[in-house]
C-alpha cells in the first residue's frame, strides 16, 4: 500500500517545507519502498509526497505524483484501476 502526504501552510519558507515533506516521505516509506515522489507548485506553498509500492506496473511511468501534460492537474493515489486495460485500449485509439 503507497504512502500519501501532503502540507500546504502559509507560514515558514519553501526550503523548510521541502525538509518537512521529505520527512513525511521517509516515515511512510514501509508503506511504500519501491520509489518516492515530491510536487510542488512554483507559486503556493503546497506540497504533495507519494511514496509506491509496485505491484502491477513496475515501470517508471507509475512514478506519482503524476502531472497531466499541460501540467494543470497534479494527482496521488492509491489504489488499482481495475479496468486499466480498457482504458488503455481506448486511449491509443484516439492517439
């Protein structure tokens, strides 16, 4: 099971936040040792840490937190999405 964190404070510096944050990461990494993951946005202090525990798909393109393309939508979770397949099959054919 991966590990989620997440610090969002209008207090402290981006530096001491980043500390905190890979803190966060290192206490959930049993939850998660196959790899690990920080975000930040550029603009506010908020922060998202991910820590993965690999099952089905051991490739780097599980890595989270994962951003969409144009870099608007930034997401961590856990879980399977269990018709992946499909879902796959329909986004190569609109590729």
């Amino acid at each position: 099971m991966c590990g989620i964190s997440g610090l969002w404070s209008n207090f402290g510096t981006k530096d001491e936040h980043k500390i905190s944050i890979k803190r966060m990461n290192d206490e959930l990494y049993h939850r998660g040792p196959d790899g690990f993951g920080i975000w930040n946005d550029s603009e506010e202090m908020f922060f998202i840490g991910h820590t993965r525990l690999s099952i089905l798909d051991l490739s780097l393109s599980g890595s989270q937190p994962m951003i969409s393309k144009d870099e608007r939508y930034v997401i961590s979770f856990n879980g399977e999405i269990y018709n992946h397949l499909d879902l796959k099959i329909e986004q190569e054919k609109r590729n």
